[in-house]
C-alpha cells in the first residue's frame, strides 16, 4: 500500500467522524491528512508530509476555533436583542411557570424569583435557550431601560 493511500484512508475516516460529531476540528485534520496524501503522491519526503500535515491542521483548527467563537458571539447577541422586552402574560402556572405571548407566537417563561408578582405584563431578563425568564413591569423600569 502506497504511503499517501494511508493518509487518504486516514482524513477520510476524520471526516467521516466529523459527519458523526459536527466538530469542524475533524474537518480540519482531515483536510490536513489529504494535504499530507498529496505531498507523498507529489513525490514529497516524510519530513514534508508531517510539516505540510502539521501547518495546514493548525491553521484549520485555528479557523474551527475562530468561527466558533464568532458564532457564540452572534448566538448570544440574538439573546440580549430580547432582553427588556415586555411580554404579555397568557396564563401562570402554579409551578411559577408561565405561557407568555411574544413576537407573534407563544413561548414558556418563568419569574426570575419566586418572590415575583405575577402580572399580566412581564419585562423579559433573561433567556434561557426558548425559556424566558420574567420580571416585573412598570413605567418606572421603562423610563429606566431609556
């Protein structure tokens, strides 16, 4: 078997893994095992192949890494968007949970303290995945907010 057949067979099966996990640092390694495949089938010495395998994983595990903070950045700024937003009460539970109507469709909420009136009006504090977590609302905590 041909060295550079190895590093075929190798960055398929990390890509296959990434298929199974949705981890883009499989990805990048098997980018990098097929660049390594390609320096041995371009005639390359096993010195070239590792440095080749080496810089181009680095630099695709650090472009996985970059997007991925990048992309929880923008995930969580999505969240702060409904931060201090008011939200209509449809009905409280006895558990302390809620159904609140909110941008046009109905979501689950719960008061951020169980010492928390239960108003019909509510201000959004925080959101937990599609949980909304509720506090009071006045005038005051609008002009506030301003």
């Amino acid at each position: 078997m041909f060295a550079w057949m190895v590093w075929w067979a190798l960055a398929l099966i990390l890509v296959g893994a990434e298929m199974l996990t949705g981890s883009f640092y499989l990805l990048a390694l098997g980018i990098a095992f097929a660049i390594g495949g390609i320096v041995d089938f371009l005639g390359g010495n096993f010195l070239m192949q590792l440095v080749s395998v080496g810089i181009v994983g680095s630099a695709g595990c650090f472009a996985a890494y970059y997007y991925q903070q990048n992309s929880e950045k923008k995930t969580k700024q999505k969240m702060e968007f409904d931060i201090g937003h008011r939200v209509q009460v449809l009905k409280w539970h006895d558990d302390g949970s809620a159904r609140v109507s909110y941008r046009g469709s109905q979501w689950d909420a719960i008061a951020a303290t169980p010492e928390t009136p239960r108003n019909r009006e509510m201000l959004i504090t925080e959101v937990r995945g599609s949980l909304l977590v509720l506090r009071e609302y006045s005038s005051s905590t609008l002009s506030a907010r301003q």
